[in-house]
C-alpha cells in the first residue's frame, strides 16, 4: 500500500520526544500510562506487539486493541479526520524491522503540523526492532528526526541506551530512567546525560521493593533532573 505524505509542517511545535529507559521492573510502561506526558485529552498511537498497553489506561483513556495493520489503520484514518482523543493500540506483530517500517508509514500518513492535536506515538521495546544503532533509518527514523514539525511526540521504551539507534537518542528531549542492569549503562547515563552514575546505580525496581521503583526524570538542560517513584497499576481485565 502506498501511505500518502505527512502535510503542513509547521517549526512551531517544540520538540518533545521521550526515552524510557530502565531494566525489567523499572516501571516504563507504567511510567508512559501515568507520568503526564500522555493526557487524557490526547490522541495516542502504540506499536504493542507484546499487548503491554491494549485494554489498560494510558493518559486516563482506555486502550483500543488492533490485531491486524487493516483494521488498525481505518480507525486510526477516521479518527484523525476529529479532534476526538483516543488511543489505539497495533498488537501482537512479527518482532521484525519491517513490521516496525510499516507502523511507521501509518503514523506518518496521518500527522499533520496544523492539526488541533498532537499525535503521540509509543514504540515499545524498540531495539528489538531495530538491527544497527549509529541511525534508524526509513519512515521510523523519520519519525525522531522530522515528526516535531507535523505535531509528533514520539514516546519509546528500552533496556539499554547502547542498543538504541542514535537517531532516538539525540532526538529526545525528556528521559525516564529506572534502575539498569550494569554499570556500562550507568556511565553511558552519567556521561551522555550529565545524571550522575551513583544516584542511577541506587535505583530500585519493583522487584527490589515489592511495591514501587525509582526514577529519575532528565528534562532538556544541564542538570535538570529530579528524583521520583512510581507504582504499577493493577492490570484491568
């Protein structure tokens, strides 16, 4: 199928992508359904091949599940023809690059720079998506690099930054990080992001606590980073 272009890139929209990063137990997921980044009034897309977000909340709405890119993309189509908040899910996908280019082409179909809402696109577990980490080549690069100028906030978890296309990296504006599994990540963090490596090595996970875990919050600046704990909801059936 051939995706229509993006229209209307408008230089206004600042840029406000997110990185989530942190080992198992550090709450990402979480952290994109209840952090604030994502609200109620918003409409939110979601590649979720391991169904983390269909039918949970994320920014107070309910997510709607797809489990075939045809039926994902008429609702996602007809839905940003509105000012409508929604959040749509694409689910249970082949863990390959090809299938993340495809959801890519979708997202980047629908934005629109002078649409009355920002469209915020999750990408779960990205590195599994991914082959190489100098750039993230085609449309999903495209998302990081161009998305902020047609209304795009781009919002994707991860364990390990060295595993994450730079193209993510540098595009970001906001990180989440939870407590990491090695040092390595640590002083990437320390070293990159200017959060010093003891306070990320002192992060606990759930797993640690049996009821939260740390996290660290670094928003655009130098040393501007704050301390913070989050809980995960019971999942909704």
């Amino acid at each position: 199928m051939k995706f229509p272009p993006p229209l209307n890139k408008n230089n206004r929209h600042h840029a406000e992508h997110v990185c989530y990063l942190g080992t198992t137990g550090s709450c990402k997921t979480t952290a994109i359904q209840t952090l604030g980044f994502i609200k109620k009034t918003d409409q939110v897309v979601i590649f979720d091949p391991y169904a983390e977000h269909a039918g949970q909340q994320v920014g107070q709405q309910r997510v709607k599940g797809f489990d075939t890119p045809d039926t994902f993309y008429q609702a996602l189509w007809a839905a940003r023809k509105t000012a409508t908040p929604f959040a749509y899910a694409l689910t249970d996908q082949p863990r390959t690059p090809a299938a993340l280019e495809r959801f890519a082409n979708m997202v980047w179909s629908v934005c629109d720079g002078h649409h009355v809402k920002r469209l915020h696109c999750v990408i779960e577990e990205l590195a599994k998506f991914t082959h190489q980490v100098s750039k993230l080549d085609g449309v999903a690069g495209e998302l990081w690099t161009g998305g902020r100028g047609f209304g795009l906030v781009m919002h994707t978890t991860f364990q390990r930054s060295q595993e994450v296309p730079k193209t993510v990296l540098n595009e970001s504006a906001y990180f989440y990080i939870g407590a990491v599994a090695t040092p390595a990540n640590a002083k990437w963090i320390d070293e990159n992001l200017g959060v010093p490596k003891d306070e990320v090595l002192a992060l606990s996970t759930v797993r640690d606590t049996g009821k939260h875990a740390d996290y660290l919050l670094k928003s655009p600046g130098i040393g501007n980073w704050k301390k913070g704990k989050i809980t995960p909801p019971r999942r909704a059936r």
